[in-house]
C-alpha cells in the first residue's frame, strides 16, 4: 500500500485456513493497518445474506469515515420503497376485460396481494417475485383499451412471457423502476461501482474485507467475481484492494478461471517455536506451564492466546493436566465472577453491554471492558462475539454439567430479547408490519434461539411455523431463520433440531427458490391449521406469480378449507381466478376478503379491478373511491378510476382522476397513458399523442406505451406509425402476444392479409389462452373467403374459453350468417347466462327470433335491450322492424323517431320510417324514402366486398323498389346476388322484402321474380360462408 496503484499487481487476497487459526485476528489486524495508510475500509461478515446486503454494509461503513456513497445509497433507498411498492401492489395491475360492445380491450397487468391472514407480513419479495415470473395481463386496463371494432364483452388477453415487466411497468414509474425492482444487481452495482470510484478518486486506498467467507461466499461469489474480474457493470478503480477470510479455497465453479489473479495467504497452526515465542512474550516461561498449554491448544493460536492469558500463578497450580484448552482457561482463571461472566455470556451469539448485563450475574455486571479485552473476542461497533472455538467448546461445557441451569440461562436470555422487541413494539410499526423493522426481526431472531436452545422440542413447533412469517419477509430473512434454526440444533446438542435446519436450507438450495421449504414443512412440519392454512397461502401466491393458476387456486382452496375465514388465502384465490377471467367466483371470494378486511386498500382495489372486468364500472369506481379513502398515496388507483371512468364516458371525471395523480407524479407513465386514452376519446388525438410521447419518453421500453400509442395513430389513420411503434413493442417484447394481434389487426386493416395472419400466428402460440386472437383471425380469414379456417377459428376460440363473449357473439353471428340459426340462438343463449346485462347479445337474440318470425320473443329480449341501452339504435332498429311486422306501427314509429334523433344520418331509419308511414298512410312518407336514397349515396363502399357493402347494395335494392324506380333495380340486384356470399345475407333481404310487400300490397306480383331469384340463390352459396 506503500507503492502507486497502478503498480499493484495484487488487488485480491484470500486468507484461509481452519478456525481459531486466526484469520480474523489477520484481518482487523490488516484494517487497522491500512487506515494508518489512510484507507478507507469496509468489514463485511456473514450477515449480509445476500450482494445488496454487503453494498449496503460498505457503503454504511464508509460513511462513518466521510465517504459516503451519496448516489447509491439514494438509489438503495429507491429500491427499497419501489420493491414495496411491487410487493404491496403487485396484484393491483390486472384487470379483467370487460371493454364497451364497440371495442375491444387491450391488456393490463396483475398485483399480487398481502391482505389479511395470521401472518402479519407483506407480501412477495421482488426476488421471489421475479423468479417465478409473476402476472397475468388481462384486458382492460393497459392504454388503449378502444383499440378496435366490433363487439367484445368480458375475455381474457395474455401479455406473453415476460408478464413482470407488463405488471411493474403500470405499477411503478418508469421503466429505470422497473429494472431496479426485476434486476436490482444491474442498476445498483453501476452506481455502486462510480460511487467507489469517486471515493477512490479522493483518497489513497480503499480496502474491503469479506470475514467468514466460508459462509457468505455462496452468496457473494458470483457478483465479487464480476465487480473485480469483468466488466460487466463498469470498472473497479485501480486502487481498490479486496481481502477474503475463509476456511476453504474458493470455490472452482466461480474462481477457476481467475485463480492467477488471487493471491492466497494460507494460515496454519503455530510451529512449536511460534507458539513458544508468544508465549514468552506473554511472559509464559515455566516448562511445564509451555508444554500444558502447547498440549492442550494443539498450537491453535487462539487457545494458545486464550490459555496464555489465564496462566496459572505458579507450577503447583497446573493440576491434572487432562481436560480441553477451555477447560484448563476456566480453571486457571481464579476469579469466580469473572469465570462465570466467561461462561454466561458465550451462551448469546452476540453481546452488547445490554446483553451482557441480562446474561451474567449482578456481580459481574461491570466487567464488560474485561470481558471484551479477552483474546478469543471480537469487539466492533459495540457488538462482541465469541469465536466459534472458544465458544462451542464452552457451550458443550455448560450443556453437560449443568442441564437446568442451561436452560435456566437461556430462557432469561429470551426473556430479554422479548423485552427489547417489545421495547420495539412500542414504536409505530412500519407499513408492512413489524417484520419491517430490522431491530424488531434482529430481536426476534435471538428471542428464537434461545427458546430453542432452552427446550429445543418444545420450541420448535412455534419455531417452524415462524419460518413461514420469514420466509413471507423474503428470502434474506429465511436464509438467517433457518441458519439460526440449525446452529441451535447443534448448540444445544439437539440433532434433530439441527437435522431440520440442514434439510430446510438444501429445500432453498436445491432449485435456488424457497418454495420448496413450504412444502418440506407441510409434508413433516407438523403445523396446526392456522399454520399450514398460511403455509398454503403463500405457495399458492408463489404459484399463481409464477402463472401455475391451477396449482395456485388448488392451494389457496386448502388453506380456506383449514381457516374458513383466512382472508390472505381468500384474497389470492379471488385474485388467482380474476386472472383466469372467472369473475363471478373471483368476486365471492373477494367480497369475503373486503368483510374481513374492511381497511385494506389493496383488497379494494382487487375488488375494483374484478368488477371492472366484469363491466360493473360503477361498483368498481366505488371500490376505488374507498381504496382512496383507506390509501390517497396509492396514485396508480386514480388511473384504474380513470379507465372506468372512460368507460362510463365520464370524461371530466376521468381526466380529473389522472390529472389528480399526474400532480402527485408527473412522470407516471401509466396515468399519462390512459389521459392520452381519455383526451382521444373526447377527440384531443394531438394533446392524447403528447401524452402517450411524454409516457414514452419516461419509459422508453415500455411496450404498452408505445401499443398505446400505436392505437391512437391506427384511429386517426396514421398506419405507418402504428405499425412502427407496434414493431417497436415486439422487439422490446418479441412474446408479447397482445403486441403482435395489435399489429395484425392494424395490418388488417390496410388490407395486408398474408402479413395479418402470419402476426395472429404467431401470438395464437403464445398466448395460453387465445380465444380472444382467435376470433381477431377468424376475421382476416372470412375476408380472404377461407371460411371453413374461420369458423374452426371461432369454434376453438368457443372451447378454449366458453366465458369469452366475444367469441360467442361472434360464433353467433357466423352461425347467424350460414343460416343455422337454432345454433346461433343456443350460442347467444350461453352468452346471456355469462352476462344477463349484455345488450348487445340480446339485440341479436332479438333479431334471430324476428328472422325466424317469433316476433313475440323477438320484442321481449329487444324490450329488455333498449331498457339496458336506451341509445342503442340497432336494438331501436330491429325493435321497429318486429313491431312492423306484428302491426304495432306507432311503436314502430316512435322508436324510429328516437333513432333519427340520435343518428340523423341513419338512412335504414329513415327507410323503415318511409315504409311504415305508408302503412298507416300518413303523408311524408315520400321525404322520408328520397332522404333514405340520398344517404345511401353518399356513403361511400371503401369497405370492399364485406357484409356492410352488402348490406348496403340491398338497401338500395329496397329503396329503389319502393320509389317504383325500375331503371336500377336490376342492376342493384345483380350486384347484390353477385356479391352475396352467404345464406344469412340472402335471408335478410327476403325478409326485408316481405316487410316491404306488407305496405306495398300491390307490388307482389313485381316483386315474385326477385323473390324466387333470392331462393334459387341461397342453394348455391357455399353452405360454411358467413
């Protein structure tokens, strides 16, 4: 450290060797020294459980001595509250669909919830939470939700793989945020590695040392070995120097490639003349004293060290020289308080003097300056601790002469730490509980080990089912529980204790998630009800983060039949089945969660979510009003009442929702997003792009913002850029299949089939659920006359979810289109048994029954249309068209009226209006059949050969038949039959004609030849075309 930095050829150093041989005596030695050479140090040991952990402990550590890691410990406290933010709101994001009959939905994102539960955790650590991949994105409440045409109740819509970053890109701010909470290495370690540059910038040296390796390693390894070997987040400064101190070599798997740039100190037992030099310096001269000492320590130098100290007074005091090293210390110290001081106070893991006053007796409640003078303990910041030879030798003692007192001592000891956290408890307790607190979990964690040392079988029930609770904390916090479970097994002598320990941490170990601990303790746990019903609770979250909805809902479904009213489990279950897109069974279980948990805003939200799913948006504008009330930080929510405000076309009140977050958060991505949805549904498309180009420039990969976005561009008929920012999405999330049949419908739409196609493919593969693409393809299909591929297309969409309405409603229309109309009726049966409130669905049962003449059935189900959507002029339409034909002509009348008022420019209302005048003969009828033709005109056929051109050239047909023009009528009725591809089409215009003839008594015979030209017609078209 004497030279230049950039002359150091060593920069790691790795102390080895057994214990008690003194390789942390070697390093505090080694700190000591390199702060006389004005270093800056660091000294990380065993309990930083994980690489966040140690930075944290060397950036704490290096601003005790003026250096402060400013920029990383601000990113460090970022990470913190935006990993509570994912973990109280991870469930919080996935709405179902539920988007109006003329649109169809684009995906949300899914929050996992804590809610309420014998546990007074929080919910999933990101860790857990990354690794299995959590989140399901759901219909509704991602921007751009008014993405396409064409009629869609409640369905299901997958996100593709990588669900996490769909869910943590609404729930957090920015995609930076994002990062931090999916990959916390990869945004910290950078600004760590600058923050230590800069350090090193201003002072000669920095020097970290890694104690007790041979148990943090496994943990550290792989991100020591990239900091100072690669460059995979940036450049170690020149003159930084890393020192390890462990039992074993490094481990091959990490190190085998850079064991030339280690240089290895290894440490052995003191050499019979090492050992005789100390202790003559000790002043340890008698012979037979040295060889006692020599004998007993087997030259391990601290137990030379520790025997050299308490070295009798003279030779007559030696003894029986048989026994341990400890032994002989303990009976060469003369002094009987300060030998039980010894004794007492190796029973804690770790003193302070607080400690140490509640560990020995009051006679001995002065001596802790003694007691940390002593060679075989380290003394930093306060904290003393034994080592590990001087101590399990001591322990052994006492377990062995003593069993009552042992456990005497250790039930005072517990005793205190219970009363330290309590102290705690008399504090607030953090938002996630008070397993949030570290001096609450620090004192819990001893309070453990104690009650386990003292009787360890009748601790270890309480002891196993607070594993759970840590394991809930996260996985730092499991990893130290079951380590402390394990070392006091092997402490008190109680294998089977130890035996536990040893079989939980290969359960984390042996597919690197903690999953499998929760089943090791529900298979051999031996848990009450309250406990296996939590236990169940958290492995079906654990599931459900990982999409295994099925395992997760078998789960949660145990954990309620143990604790009926366990509203964690009920939560997950409700939230579990909401992904699935059941939304009534979700609901119960939700409803019951919000009576157990009146005051959770998560619960709330979930609820709200749920409802929206099911198009219930005013209840679900409630549930988010009341999660305000219980949560007004919580900004996200003010988006989700955004969006069903949108919905309820609540404008105001939807922009005053976003703009009330955008206040507390302007750079929220997702509010600005959905305000870009709410100012293009008021027709604002320039201020809607600013805000989508403002969320993008927030969260430049954020692929819904940029979907978004590209359905804004597709409405107001910029194609290109749709398509480029749709291609943008796929390339940042190429298994995002809500990205590629975005794409594909915007394809569609230009006319580029082949292309259409190849992108709904594609997402079909991916999206485990695909009714919902499947019916977006069977349309592409119908317009390239495949139709046989696109009725399978709606016939599997139909089987693989028999609640999408969507697909059911278009399964009918298609039946509707062949003709098969029994087929079609059963269909839209189904879809009112899954939505009794679906307008649209009873509209077309309406017109079914009118097609095959049950006017009477045709009135009811369009009665309890219009009273569902008193505008809906196709319900008004066809409501009229069955009180024609059934003689009820005023009604007819006035509900021709309510639709002319609502659609000036109708022209069939302006037709049917002509005709049933005429029945009544009532003048006016003339206008009204001239105004019918001029609208016809002016709508323009860019639509090509689909159904509305069809529908279209009929019309005409129709009107030029009740004006008596003959010139074109023949030709408008070539083209129709010319084409006309489907059976449903032809029936139409027969019906259509006969309701005509019914006001035109005298045209029959003009009309026999077109009639029989429409039956001869409907045997020859293809009998699968719709």
């Amino acid at each position: 450290m004497r030279g230049a930095p950039e002359d150091a050829a060593q920069f790691l150093f790795h102390i080895r060797g057994p214990a008690g041989v003194g390789k942390s005596t070697l390093a505090r030695r080694l700190e000591g020294m390199a702060r006389e050479e004005r270093a800056v140090t660091a000294y990380v040991d065993e309990a930083a459980t994980d690489a966040v952990e140690a930075m944290e402990t060397i950036s704490a550590q290096f601003a005790q001595q003026g250096a402060a890691l400013k920029a990383f410990d601000k990113l460090l406290a970022t990470y913190r509250q935006r990993r509570h933010e994912a973990d109280a709101g991870a469930a919080a994001l996935s709405a179902g669909p539920g988007v109006d009959p003329t649109s169809d939905g684009t995906p949300g994102a899914g929050r996992d919830g804590g809610g309420p539960g014998p546990s007074p955790s929080p919910s999933p650590s990101p860790s857990s939470m990354v690794a299995s991949q959590i989140g399901l994105v759901g219909l509704g409440m991602i921007p751009g939700v008014g993405a396409f045409t064409g009629a869609v109740d409640p369905g299901h819509l997958a996100a593709g793989a990588d669900r996490v970053k769909a869910l943590l890109s609404a729930r957090l701010r920015n995609h930076d945020d994002v990062q931090l909470v999916l990959s916390p290495l990869q945004s910290l370690v950078p600004v760590f590695l600058t923050e230590l540059a800069e350090v090193a910038r201003r002072h000669p040296w920095l020097v970290l040392f890694f104690d007790t390796y041979e148990r943090s390693g496994p943990q550290l390894d792989a991100w020591l070995r990239d900091i100072l070997v690669s460059d995979r987040y940036g450049e170690m400064p020149a003159n930084v120097l890393v020192v390890l101190a462990g039992q074993p070599r490094l481990a091959t798997r990490t190190w085998e490639d850079w064991l030339d740039v280690v240089t290895d100190w290894p440490l052995e037992v003191f050499t019979d003349a090492e050992a005789r030099q100390l202790l003559t310096a000790k002043g340890v001269t008698d012979e037979r004293v040295v060889d006692v000492i020599l004998t007993l320590s087997e030259r391990l130098p601290v137990l030379v060290s520790t025997l050299a100290e308490a070295r009798p007074a003279g030779v007559s005091d030696i003894g029986d020289p048989s026994g341990t090293a400890v032994e002989r210390f303990l009976k060469w110290e003369t002094d009987s308080v300060r030998r039980a001081a010894a004794l007492s106070c190796a029973l804690p893991q770790e003193l302070d003097e607080d400690v140490y006053r509640a560990a020995v007796d009051a006679e001995a409640s002065e001596l802790f300056g003694w007691l940390r003078a002593l060679p075989f303990v380290t003394d930093h910041a306060g904290h003393c601790r034994y080592h590990d030879v001087v101590r399990n030798a001591m322990l052994r003692l006492q377990r062995q002469q003593s069993p009552a007192r042992w456990q005497q001592q250790h039930t005072r000891l517990a005793d205190a730490f219970r009363d330290r956290r309590t102290q705690v408890e008399e504090g607030t307790a953090p938002p996630e509980g008070w397993w949030g607190d570290d001096r609450w979990r620090a004192a819990r964690l001893q309070e453990t080990y104690h009650r386990l040392c003292a009787g360890p079988h009748a601790a270890l029930p309480d002891a196993l089912r607070e594993l759970l609770d840590a394991y809930d904390h996260g996985g730092g916090t499991l990893r130290r529980w079951i380590q402390t479970l394990s070392r006091a097994g092997r402490d008190s002598g109680a294998p089977a204790i130890d035996s536990w320990g040893r079989r939980l941490l290969a359960a984390v170990e042996e597919r690197h998630t903690a999953m499998g601990v929760l089943t090791v303790l529900l298979t051999h746990g031996g848990l009450d009800p309250q406990g296996r019903s939590l236990a169940h609770t958290l492995r079906g979250r654990d599931h459900r983060n990982a999409g295994r909805y099925d395992e997760a809902v078998e789960d949660y479904s145990q954990a309620i039949a143990l604790v009926p009213d366990a509203g964690r489990a009920r939560y997950g279950r409700g939230w579990t089945l909401s992904l699935q897109g059941q939304y009534g069974e979700a609901l119960a279980d939700l409803d019951r969660a919000v009576e157990l948990s009146p005051g959770e805003a998560d619960t709330f939200v979930a609820r709200g979510l749920t409802l929206f799913g099911l198009r219930r948006d005013e209840e679900a504008v409630a549930d988010y009003d009341r999660a305000i009330e219980l949560d007004p930080g919580d900004l996200l929510t003010f988006g989700f009442r955004g969006r069903a405000l949108l919905r309820l076309e609540r404008h105001d009140d939807a922009l005053a929702s976003c703009g009330h977050a955008l206040e507390g958060d302007p750079k929220c991505a997702y509010v600005l997003a959905v305000r870009g949805d709410i100012l293009q549904d008021v027709g604002r498309s320039d201020e809607a792009l600013a805000d989508y180009g403002r969320a993008i420039e927030l969260d430049p990969r954020g692929s819904y913002c940029l979907s978004g976005r590209a359905e804004i561009l597709r409405e107001v008929g910029r194609f290109d850029e749709a398509l480029a920012d749709y291609g943008r999405a796929i390339e940042l999330d190429p298994r995002g299949s809500y990205y590629l049949s975005g794409r594909a419908e915007i394809l569609r739409e230009v006319g580029r089939f082949d292309e259409a196609l190849v992108d709904y493919g594609r997402a079909i593969e991916l999206d485990p659920k695909p009714s919902f693409v499947l019916t977006r393809r069977a349309k592409v299909l119908q317009a390239t006359d495949r139709y046989t591929e696109a009725f399978a297309d709606l016939d599997r969409a139909v089987h693989a979810d028999p609640s999408d309405m969507l697909a059911l409603v278009l399964h009918a229309r298609a039946l509707q289109g062949m003709g098969r109309y029994a087929e079609a009726l059963a269909q839209l049966d189904r879809a009112r048994e899954i939505d009794p409130s679906s307008a649209l669905a009873l509209s077309l049962r309406g017109k079914l029954h009118r097609l095959t003449e049950r006017y009477a059935n045709s009135l009811l189900d369009l009665d309890r249309a219009i009273e569902l959507s008193p505008d809906d002029t196709f319900a008004l339409n066809e409501h009229a068209l069955s009180c024609h034909m059934t003689g009820r002509y005023e009604d007819a009348v006035s509900d021709l009226d309510r639709v002319i008022e609502i659609r000036p420019d109708n022209s069939w209302a302006h037709y049917e209006m002509a005709i049933v005048l005429r029945v009544l003969g009532r003048p006016g009828h003339e206008r009204f059949l001239y105004r019918a033709a001029e609208l016809l005109a002016a709508e323009s056929d860019e639509d090509g050969q689909d159904t509305v051109s069809v529908a279209r050239v009929g019309n005409r047909f129709l009107v030029q038949f009740a004006l008596g023009h003959q010139s074109e009528l023949s030709a408008l009725f070539e083209e129709f039959l010319r084409i006309c591809s489907t059976r449903g089409q032809i029936d139409e215009l027969l019906a259509d004609l006969s309701a005509l003839l019914d006001a035109l008594h005298s045209e029959g015979d003009r009309a026999l030849p077109f009639v029989h030209r429409l039956r001869e017609a409907r045997t020859s078209v293809s009998p699968t075309a719709y």
